[in-house]
C-alpha cells in the first residue's frame, strides 16, 4: 500500500510530476560569452545579445550543448541527434528579446530515468519525459525604490536545462528523493551545481490527485518551489486542498499556481483562460542543433560512475546495506572519501565510522566534506587502532572527538592521553576479582538468576579500568569467573 | 555638375589609384549632390564628417599603395544596419534616437575594404513596404518623373528606396540594401540602378536590424554590373557572429564577367506570365530573352508550379517572425519609452507611439498566424508551400543556369497612388521577387528599357544557391546589350 491521503469520502492517492530549472555549470551563457558567476554586480555580466539589442545574434555554446548531452547520457535517456530552438514569445520586463529561446517540439534529449533510493533501502524508478537547453530570464527588483522596479541582466540567457519528469512520482517523500537524486547526478556529472540557494536548481510542481485505479485528474502547477523542505510542504498543502475542493463537490481547475513559503500555502497566479498563449516557433536566427554518434560517443566515454553504479559496486565489493551504501554515494566526495577510509580495510567498519560520528560531525560543525574536520587518512588510522584492538569502540569515540578537537592524529592523541585499551587478560582479571570481592551480595543474586545485573558488573569493571579494558575480554572473563 | 559623381565604381577606383582625383575630392563632390538633392529625402542621418575624415584615410592608404578594394568611394548605408557612434533608425520613431554602440559586420567589411559613408538612408519602416512610403522619416521621391506628368512624385520602390534613389541620383555611387522579400531589387527596378540581393547566408546578418531573420539578406546597389560584383566582394563572408552565415571563400565575383554565357540555359517560368501582365513589362521581358539568345545563350522554358502561393506564404512568415524580432522594442531598455503606470501600459504606450500602421499591421498578422490554434493552419502551411517553392527551384536548376523573369509588375508609381492602395496591392508589387527570397536564391535586377512614361524598368536573373558568379556574368551580358544610358531628370535638381 503506497502513499496516500485520507479523505471523508475515502483514500486519496497522489498523481505528481516535476519539472526541474538546473542551471548548467559553464563559465559563459548560452548564446554569448558573457560570464555567469553568481553574485556579481548588476549588470556587469551582459553582453549586447544578452540585452537584445538591435541586429544582435545568437550563438550557441557548444560546452552547455555537450553538458546537456552528458546530463542526458547520466540519465539513461536518449539523446536526439537533431533537436530545434523555438522562441517562447511572451513580455516581460527581464526578458529582453520579448522572447526566450528554448527548446519546444524537438527537444536535445528524450525520454530517460531517475532511480530514487528511499529511506526504507527500497527503490522506485521515475521517468524522465524530456530534457532541453533553454535561456534564462533577467531579474526584477523591485525593492530599490519606492515607484520604479530596477532589472539585472546578469542571469539573462544564462543556459538552464528544463528537466520534465513523467507524472510517477506518487508522495512528497518520493518528490523530495526525486530532486535529491537528480542532484547528486547532476553534480556527479558536472552540469549543475544544484544549488537550490542560489537558484542553479528551481522547480515547478505538477499535483493532482485521484481514487486508486482513476485516470489521471486536473492538475494544478505550482512554480519556482525551491527547497526540498517546501516541495514537501507545497504537495502536501495542495493535495489537501484539491480533495477538499472535490469532497466539498467542487472542481479542480487547470492552472498555475504559487507558493507561499512564509505562509507554507499555494495562491492562484493565472487560470487556464489567463494562460500566456506563447507563440512558439522555431528560432530563425538557429539552426537546427546536428550531433553525430561520435560526438555523443565521446561525451559518453567522459562519463564518470554514477550514484547508482557505485552504489551497486559498494554493496557487491564492500557488502554494504542499500542503505549505507545510498547514503555514502549521494555525493561523489562523500564516496571518495568512504573508499580512502575503506582502502585496505574492513569496509563496514568504514562506513559506520563514515556515516556515523564523522558525518555527526560534519552537521555538528556546519562543515563539508570537501573541508572535513578529520581527513580520511586520519579516519583510517583510527579504524587501524579499532582493527588491531589497540582502542575499543568507546575509546575510539574519545579518540575521534579530541581528532576534531585538536587536529591531531590518532596515534597521537593514544599516546598522549594513555587511551591504549587494556587488553592484558591478567589485568582485566584482576580487576574482576576485585569488583566481585567487593559486591558479594550481588554475585549472589546473579548466581540466583538476576541475569540483569551482569551489565553492573561491567561497569564497575569498566570503571576500574578507567573505560579502556576491552569491552569483549571484560565479557568473557566474567562470564567464566561469574559461572 | 562634376562628372565624378557619373563615375562607376570600377572607374573611381581606377581614377584613384592614377591620382586623377583624390578621394577627398570625390567625397566632396558626392556631399555637394546629396546637399542639391536633400529634397528627395534620401537620407535620414547625412555624416558629411564622417565622410571626409574617412576619404583622408582612404587618401593615405592610397598614398601608400595600401587601399582596399572599394578605398575612397563614397557609399550610402541603408539605414538599417548598425553603426558604431552613428544613430540608426530603421526608419521608425522607435529607434528615432538610437545610437549603436557596435558596427554591422557588413558596414566594418565595407570600411575595412575602405569605402567612405556618406549617411544612413531613409526605408521602409522596419523594412517593411516597397514604396519608402511607411518611413517614419517621411517619404523619399524618386529621381524619375513621367514624362507625360513631371509635376507628380513618385515613389523610389522599397524598402531599400532611399539607398535606391540615392545611387541613381547620383549622390553616392554605390550603397547597402536589404532584401527581405524582394527590398533591393524592386527598388532597383524602380530607380534604374542594379541592385543584387545574394543567396541566404552569403552577408552576415549581424548588427542589421532584424525584420524577417531567415530571409533578410544584405546586398549591394549599384549602376553598374561590375559595381555590384565588386561591392558584394567587399560585404560578404562568413562570419562565427551569424549562425546563419554560410562557411564559404568569397569568389573574385568581377571575374566572373568574362562577357561569355554561350551555351547557358535561361529558364523562363511561364508562372511568371500572369493574365493582365502589362504589354511593356512583356515586351521587356521578351526583349531580354532575345538579347541573351543573341549572346549565344538557350532561352528554355520552365515551370514553377508553386509560384501562385509564394505571396501568401511570405505574407505569413515575414509577419511571424517580424512580431517576434520587434518584441525587443518595449520601451525598457532603449529607443523610445512613453512611461505608463503599469508594465503593460508602458509597453502599450511606448510600441503605440514608435511604431506605424504597417509595422503594427504585420505585428498583429505575426501573432494571429503564431497563436495557438491557428499556427498549423498558417504558419507550418506557409512554411510547407515554402519547401515546394525551394524544391520547384531547385528541380528547374537541373536543367537551367539562371532563370530570367521581370522584377515588379510595374514601374514606379505615384504617392498618392500608395496612398490610396490597400495593402494588398501594395504587397502585389512583390509577386517576382517574393517566390527566390523564400527560397534563399540570389536575385539580381538590372535596367533593360523605359516604360512608355520614360520610366526604368528591371528584369530579375535567378541563380542557383551561392552561385552569385554566373548571375553576374549574364547580367554583364544583358548590361552590354541593353545598353541602358537613361538619366534620370531629377538628377541635378
């Protein structure tokens, strides 16, 4: 039983499909060789096309083509070796040319496939419908001064590539996955920096929703939702409210629709009737975009392993859970990272110590990654003084924290602090013997059948070892001795 | 008047490298007619400054033994191309102050060849008429006059009239046009002066102002044959800024003149023939088959069997793509702003008051044919007559060389005639040149003969794609043999 929502007149499932804005990762725009970094002054980064200034041509970018491709090959989808600029024609203030070049009936890539990695280690597959290379939009500010809104250019003909998914997706869960593995593909690749902050990454929501077996229902799309956090929110907000509307005999009507973050609510924008009829046609000033098997083979022979082929290979090498093995190849450096750790290795060992305390420390710390606390040579080590019982798991906690601390080595910190664990059979009995001496009352209750109370004694043995005997000998022993 | 604003080109150039005259001296002459002939209304922007610091240039270059091609000779530019510090209008209050802070690549290959600008002249607006009537500049007048009625002004042709009528008039010896659907050759015709639109791609389209992108096309406007071929030599090549810009070495057209064309075969369409064909452009036609016969040529006769939708078609492409190309003008960025209280009635107000009747007409005829539920029924079938017109051309060039037919169905008219005539028939004037605009082809007009009024008539040669070269070598054939002396009276005004 999948996903749904409970209504008075009974079970609501949800029909939802995505479209993602990802802007591609290329030091100029799509049709000019202005730049694109992010941030810069207003209208510093705009070349005369950009503004559309009169007789100025188009020029494709043949990077942002060859991203499109690659982007198109990581998710398993066709690529069309013709594919046609249309103009979107519609009026606005940071549209200069009054129209957009995008790509409408001929897109550069077909149909694909996204294959989400769920919380519970399932997977579910969804569509791609299409992918195509369109131009950017300036921005408005309206916020500068109190009668006149001011327009920056820099992010006009930026090259975005519009990711369609098919309608699959079934829950905000699997939405929420969905644009997070898109992402991680994205970035795997290098065609999107998926920064959903800054808006390299911008999505627009498709929702409706029906009765188990129904066709599909009216949807309604809700634009620019940009985190994942609110995508969550704006399905669930919506799905309510088109099952309250047809529960209340109402209908639900084709239309755009906004999200309101602060108010975490969806509002009209324009109904079907107001819908911009945007006069598509092929771009005069283009030509048709021509790509050959060659060139196609050759951004394919660049690709590098993908999430979902390193996730295989970590759980067939390392015999890692789905799970484990999702987490770690979410993003390329977590799973480097993890493979520098396991090198040579017990891998499980390696991830746990990965996704546990060293990820806990990456959220703890606000840090990445690609900045870590401790490196993963240092990781390593410390699996090293696991493995070779020089430190037992709780040990090698402490040791982890004053690593964080302090910058030091494993080795090190051991050494400073005398954190060796004890694991001198002599020692460890003696300290037994001393702790059941001192607790005759106990022993003998343990001896009647208060099986519980075996905990207590290896705490107290713990204690007397200042916490560095090791935690399996500490078992052993007493079991014989307590027998 | 000074005979070197008589001059040729080729002879011009010749004069200047045998220090006959200096370049200096033939620009002042050339600025001498255009300030005699300021009634015609020629030019909207004249840059006499500019002109003379140019021939200075041209002066030392030539001093030197380093001029170029075209060093020292005075051209006009149609004042649709973009020029760096020097307003270009497009004809329209819209751009009426706009000043280009960039060059067209046409214009810098044409002062790099070192041609010296005399001003920007006046067109259709946007391009888009054949009489120079829609011109927010005001009309410009043909040097021509009816010898039955010299008291009625008429019309140079368009859209490129006033590159027209300032070459024919003699106040610059050769200039720019463009040509979207017949704009440089039946202005041509109309002022008795050769005009060449090449094939699709030869002139980089960029810094022209945009009418209809895939079939705007630069070209020259000369007195002569040769003028034309040394002018396109000048302005053509490929350029990495067009994507639409053919890859291809720019052949030595004048030498493609070799006065030869024995043994070429001349297609003559019987579609252009139509019922009420007026006897004299008949008769030109007929007068012009005989004299490429007389050459040595076969006159054949050709079907185009596509040739009666080529008018509609282009009457909905053009549009289509003209709505979308003047979209940019919206008042924000440049060129005329009338402010409004919302976004919308600043777009309303400022597109209102920039743009005239004709251009508005053809941006409401673009949207209607783009829109939702009408695009396949005009639009995509407008663009489907297109590649029939393409493919009757291009089944008639396996068997023919050029193909021969009358440039515009009539000769100049009156003012107050395109005044009074629909849009329709003014569109009519485009039926000869429409059907080889669609499809790309070169076309090329030159005087043959007067009307019975003692006004120019032109007749059209077609080539094949990118063979600009055997065009010019038949039309040097027809020039000779035509032998066309008529000077038009307005010339000295």
């Amino acid at each position: 039983m999948g996903y749904s929502l409970q209504g008075e007149t009974g079970d609501w499932e949800l029909v939802i499909g995505l479209e993602v804005h990802a802007q591609v990762t290329s030091k100029s725009k799509l049709f000019s060789g202005a730049a694109t970094d992010f941030g810069a002054e207003a209208n510093t980064q705009v070349a005369l096309v950009d503004a559309a200034m009169p007789g100025m041509l188009p020029v494709i970018n043949a990077f942002c083509v060859e991203q499109a491709i690659r982007t198109g090959l990581g998710l398993k989808a066709r690529i069309n070796k013709t594919s046609v600029f249309a103009r979107k024609n519609y009026f606005y203030a940071d549209l200069p040319q009054g129209y957009q070049i995008s790509q409408f009936d001929q897109p550069i890539v077909g149909e694909g496939e996204v294959i989400l990695d769920m919380a519970d280690g399932s997977t579910r597959t969804i569509g791609i419908e299409r992918l195509h290379l369109e131009q950017d939009a300036g921005k408005s500010l309206h916020d500068q001064h109190p009668s006149k809104s001011f327009i920056d250019l820099n992010r006009a003909g930026v090259a975005l590539m519009e990711i369609v998914s098919k309608p699959d997706i079934r829950s905000p869960d699997e939405a929420a996955a969905y644009v997070t593995k898109l992402r991680s593909i994205l970035r795997y690749l290098g065609s999107c920096d998926g920064n959903m902050a800054e808006g390299s990454m911008r999505c627009d929501v498709n929702v409706s929703v029906r009765k188990a077996g129904e066709p599909f229902r009216t949807r309604a799309e809700i634009k620019n939702v940009n985190s994942i956090r609110f995508i969550h929110q704006a399905i669930e907000y919506e799905a309510r409210r088109q099952i309250d509307l047809y529960e209340e005999g109402g209908q639900v009507v084709q239309e755009t629709r906004l999200f309101d973050a602060h108010k975490g609510e969806t509002r009209s924008m324009r109904s079907k009737e107001m819908a911009h009829d945007y006069r598509y046609f092929p771009d005069p000033d283009l030509l048709p975009l021509i790509l050959s098997d060659e060139e196609i083979a050759a951004i394919k022979s660049t690709l590098p392993e993908l999430p979902d082929e390193k996730k295989e290979r970590f759980i067939q090498d390392y015999h890692l859970s789905p799970y484990d093995a999702g987490v770690l190849v979410a993003e390329q450096s977590s799973a480097h990272f993890f493979e520098t750790v396991a090198k040579g290795r017990d891998p499980k060992l390696a991830s746990n110590w990965v996704t546990g305390e060293f990820f806990g420390a990456l959220n703890r710390l606000g840090r990445t990654v690609e900045d870590p606390p401790v490196s993963a040579a240092d990781l390593g080590a410390l699996v090293d003084l696991i493995a070779d019982n020089t430190l037992s798991g709780r040990l090698a906690k402490e040791v982890f924290e004053l690593m964080v601390e302090t910058g030091k080595t494993p080795a090190e910190i051991v050494e400073e602090r005398g954190l060796r664990q004890v694991t001198d059979s002599g020692e460890i009995d003696g300290a037994i013997a001393q702790v059941l001496a001192a607790n005759p009352d106990k022993v003998a209750d343990y001896r009647a059948g208060k099986d519980k109370l075996f905990g207590f004694f290896v705490g107290q043995v713990m204690k007397a070892t200042g916490g560095k005997a090791n935690p399996a000998m500490v078992n052993d022993s007493l079991k014989k001795q307590l027998a | 008047m000074s005979a070197l604003t008589d001059l040729t080109i080729a002879d011009a150039r010749a004069g200047l490298d045998k220090r006959d005259f200096t370049a200096m001296e033939l620009t002042e002459a050339h600025l001498l007619a255009m300030d005699r002939a300021r009634s015609l209304n020629a030019f909207i922007t004249e840059t006499p400054d500019l002109a003379l610091e140019r021939a200075r240039d041209a002066d030392a270059a030539l001093a030197k033994g380093e001029g170029g091609t075209l060093a020292g000779i005075p051209l006009a530019i149609k004042d649709l191309f973009c020029t760096e510090g020097v307003r270009t209008t497009a004809s329209s209050r819209i751009l009426e102050n706009f000043v280009p802070p960039y060059e067209s690549t046409v214009t810098a290959n044409l002062r790099r060849a070192g041609a010296v600008m005399l001003g920007k002249t006046s067109l259709d607006e946007f391009a888009m008429g054949s009489s120079n009537m829609t011109s927010a500049f005001g009309p410009v007048t043909s040097p021509w006059r009816r010898r039955s009625a010299p008291e009625i002004k008429l019309v140079p042709g368009g859209s490129s009239g006033g590159s027209a009528a300032a070459v024919a008039a003699r106040i610059s010896m050769g200039a720019t046009g463009t040509d979207t659907g017949g704009s440089i050759r039946q202005p041509a015709a109309y002022c008795g002066i050769v005009g060449l639109k090449p094939t699709y791609g030869r002139c980089s389209r960029w810094g022209v102002v945009a009418f209809a992108s895939s079939l705007d096309q630069a070209g020259p406007m000369t007195r002569s044959v040769k003028d034309a071929a040394l002018m396109l030599g000048a302005m053509a090549g490929h350029d990495a800024k067009d994507s639409t810009s053919a890859n291809l070495k720019v052949p030595d057209f004048a030498a493609a003149l070799t006065g030869d064309i024995r043994g070429l075969k001349i297609g003559i369409p019987k579609e252009y023939r139509p019922a009420g064909l007026a006897d004299e452009i008949a008769r030109l036609w007929e007068d012009g088959i005989a004299m490429l016969k007389a050459a040595g040529a076969l006159p054949v006769e050709i079907s185009l069997p596509h040739t009666q939708y080529a008018l509609a078609a282009y009457y909905i492409v053009a549009p289509a793509e003209c709505s979308s190309n003047l979209a940019r003008y919206d008042g924000v960025r440049f060129g005329k702003r009338v402010e409004g209280k919302t976004l919308d009635e600043l777009y309303a107000r400022s597109r209102a008051a920039g743009f005239g009747k004709e251009v508005r007409r053809r941006i409401l005829i673009g949207s209607y044919v783009l829109s939702a539920g009408y695009y396949d029924a005009y639009y995509t079938k407008a663009q489907k007559v297109r590649s029939l017109i393409a493919e009757d051309f291009r089944l008639a060039f396996e068997n023919v060389d050029v193909i021969l037919t009358p440039t515009a169905p009539t000769p100049a008219f009156a003012m107050d005639e395109g005044d009074a005539a629909d849009p329709v028939t003014m569109w009519l004037n485009d039926v000869f040149t429409v059907p080889a605009s669609l499809a790309g082809l070169p076309g090329l007009s030159l005087p043959t003969g007067l009307s019975q009024d003692g006004l120019p008539l032109g007749l059209q040669l077609l080539g094949r794609p990118f063979d600009e070269e055997t065009l010019l070598r038949v039309a040097g054939v027809m020039e000779s043999a035509a032998n066309f002396t008529a000077l038009p009276p307005d010339r000295e005004i």
